[in-house]
C-alpha cells in the first residue's frame, strides 16, 4: 500500500510539472525583436555532411539542431543564425549561405506542397464520406440490402472522421511546419569569427 502512495505521489508531481518555455526562449535565444540561434563550429568541415560531394549539403545534426530551437520561437521573431567559428573568406560564407537558404528554401517549398496535398485528399474524403453515405441513405429502406447498406455506412463515417483528422491534425501540424520553414527560409545568417 505505501508503494502505491508513493507512485501515485510521484505521478501528480509530474504532471503538475510545468516548465516556462517562454522565459526560457527569451533569455536564451530573443535579442530585441530577433531570435538569434548560435551555431558554433571548429572547421568548416563540421558545417557540411560528408556524404555530399561538393559539400552541398549541411550536416543532419546541425540541421536537425536549428529546426529543434525553432519550433519553440514565437512567429513575431524574425531568426539569425548566427555562424560562430574560423576566420572564413567571403566566397565559403557565401557558398555556407546559399547551402543554408537551399536547404530551407526547399523545406518551405514541400511544405506549401503537403498543405496543397492535404487539401486534395480532403476534398477526396469528403467526396467519398458523402458519397457512401448518402448511398447508405438510399439502401437503408431495402431490408434484403442490410448487411451491404451497414458496411457503406462504415465506410462512409470512417471517411467523414479521416476528413476531420486531415482538415483539423494533419494540417495543423503541417501549417506549422511550414511557418517554421518560412521562418527559417527568411531567416538572416551572420558569421562570427572566434576571438
């Protein structure tokens, strides 16, 4: 019985855990009306993945490290990335620059391609939901076409539920997807060199 005390205890301190993200966000990353993600680095090697010839591509861990931080930046915060390390000529940042915007321009791009994707299909299952549906409509005075009418009507409720998970979920979580690879795509990179 003590044992149960204590887990339950111990579950209703952890959901009551809250941390404050915001403050968080503010002193780490916000500097006056920009979010300002630092990106340190040794070599420029480090910034480019080694399976692309002609380092034409950045390193997944940098990468995955940016969109990480950017996730939780407010809309209202234009982001610089900011490029701490060696002293570099103008022609590796500008090679660094037009990798980073390629990157997440491209990002943005098949973005505003899933949200048109997700629109076509649910315009797909709205037609079908309704479809199905009103079919189950016409069948239900026909008893010898019960058992055909009960599976249409399935058919067309589990449409009409798909519909409400891509219209409501599934675009959510694309729309945000695709203002922070907005954010990212418009974002302002600054190099720094180590002192």
């Amino acid at each position: 019985m003590f044992r149960s005390n204590k887990i339950k205890e111990h579950i209703k301190r952890f959901k009551k855990y809250d941390f404050d993200t915001e403050q968080y966000i503010i002193s780490h990353y916000i500097r006056g009306d920009k979010a300002v993600i630092p990106i340190e680095f040794q070599t420029i090697d480090e910034l480019f993945s080694t399976y692309h010839p002609r380092d034409r591509a950045i390193h997944p861990d940098i990468i995955s490290y940016i969109e990480h931080i950017v996730y939780y930046i407010p809309y209202e915060y234009s982001v610089v990335l900011e490029l701490v390390g060696p002293s570099l000529t103008e022609e590796e940042k500008i090679h660094i620059t037009t990798v980073l915007y390629d990157h997440f321009g491209l990002q943005a791009h098949d973005k505003k391609v899933d949200l048109k994707f997700n629109m076509h299909k649910a315009f797909i299952l709205f037609f079908f939901g309704f479809a199905f549906l009103y079919l189950s409509y016409l069948l239900s005075s026909h008893s010898e076409w019960k058992f055909l009418n009960d599976v249409i009507s399935i058919a067309g409720t589990f449409s009409i539920w798909e519909l409400v998970n891509t219209l409501w979920l599934e675009r959510s979580q694309i729309h945000i997807s695709s203002l922070n690879a907005g954010q990212l795509a418009t974002s302002t990179i600054r190099f720094i060199t180590h002192s």
